[in-house]
C-alpha cells in the first residue's frame, strides 16, 4: 500500500539525491506528481484548474479533485544504474540453470521473444535474446532489442532472468549500462544485488526490494 502521507512529506521535502540509497515507490510518486506540477507551470498552465499538487488529492488531502496518474512514477522516473564495478563481486557471476538447462533457459527467452515482440519486425529469437545478454558489446539490432524489452517488461519477468534464463547479474548489470537504461523500476531493481568495491555484501539493500515493487 503507498502511504500517501509519505508522498505528502516528499512532495514538500525531497530527499538529497543518493546514488546509492533506493528511492521508494513514494518518493517516486512525490517525484512524479511535482513535475506534472512544473510541467503545467512551464506549458502556462493552471495547476489549481487541473488539480496538481496541493490542488489534487495525493498531495492536498480529502476534499480535493480526485489525483490521477495514467502511468506508474516508478515507470516514467529515471534512475542511473550504480557502476557496473559495483556488480563484479562473486555472487554476482553465480550462474544457475532452471533444471531443463539451457534448453529451458532458451525457452524462457523464447517466450519473453513472443511477449514482448510480438508485431515487430525482425524479432529475435529465444537464444539470440539469451546471447544479447551475454555479450560484452551492443549494437546494432541487439541494441534495439534490449532498449524494446526493457521497455516494455513487466516487473515480475526480472528475477526469472536469472533463475529462469541461467544470466549472472553481472550480465544483466552490464547489458542495462550497454543499453544505457535508466527505467527506475528496473534500476531499482538491479541496484539491490551492487556491492561497493571492498565490501562483502549488498544484503543492506535487498530489504528495500519488497518495497520497490519489483520483485
């Protein structure tokens, strides 16, 4: 559940940027509803007439015109991926297979193929995906197809990249830096498996990816 007075709180008082820190879906929501409010103000608009900010619900409470939001914040935000060195640690190189092998783990991709590309011209195939993952560089048609599939992947798809598609995370880490993916639901997520250089564990920051909404 969001907790709208948080929202409220983070509207008015946004945190200090931290590359490090996990924003939460309500410094998303807070993050999002006030640049709708500025996006009115530049575009001349009336904020108090479309019901933004404090004029709307989320932020100015009950009695207010009714906040809607057609897009997810945590979807449109934009977040950077912390360095890709922060993932070359060595749980994130485990590889793991689901137990058909390989052969499920181009399956799994296959389908992820037929989700998200259906329509689209020149789609790839299941193993080519899985190869686009596994490359060290990226261009070309490989390079649109990742920018496409995370684009459009649904939160529950992320965790089986892994445990379905037998990925590392590092693999994963480095194709969004490739891409140049700044998706926030999707940094979010993968931020929680970085450790910083010298350190043992990034267990300080799985305890935020219930609340991120993408697990």
């Amino acid at each position: 559940m969001l907790d709208f007075a948080q929202v409220r709180a983070f509207y008015f008082d946004p945190p200090s940027p931290d590359p490090e820190r996990i924003p939460t879906r309500e410094e998303f929501t807070a993050r999002y509803e006030r640049e709708r409010f500025e996006d009115c103000l530049l575009r001349g608009g009336d904020p108090r007439a479309e019901g933004l900010g404090p004029h709307g619900s989320l932020v100015g409470g009950p009695g207010k015109p009714l906040t809607v939001h057609y897009v997810r914040p945590q979807v449109h935000a934009k977040l950077d991926p912390l360095p890709l060195a922060w993932f070359d640690w060595p749980r994130c190189h485990i590889r793991g297979f689901p137990p058909g092998g390989r052969r499920e783990a181009n399956l799994f991709f296959r389908s992820l193929a037929h989700s998200y590309f259906a329509g689209a011209a020149d789609p790839p195939s299941g193993p080519a995906l899985r190869r686009h993952f596994r490359n060290a560089t990226l261009a070309g048609p490989p390079h649109t197809h990742v920018r496409h599939l995370f684009a459009s992947i649904r939160g529950f798809d992320l965790n089986p990249l892994v445990a379905s598609g037998g990925l590392t995370i590092y693999e994963i880490a480095r194709t969004i830096h490739l891409a140049r993916i700044r998706r926030a639901d999707i940094v979010t997520w993968i931020n929680q498996f970085a450790a910083r250089p010298g350190s043992r564990s990034a267990g300080r920051w799985r305890e935020h990816n219930a609340a991120s909404g993408c697990g």
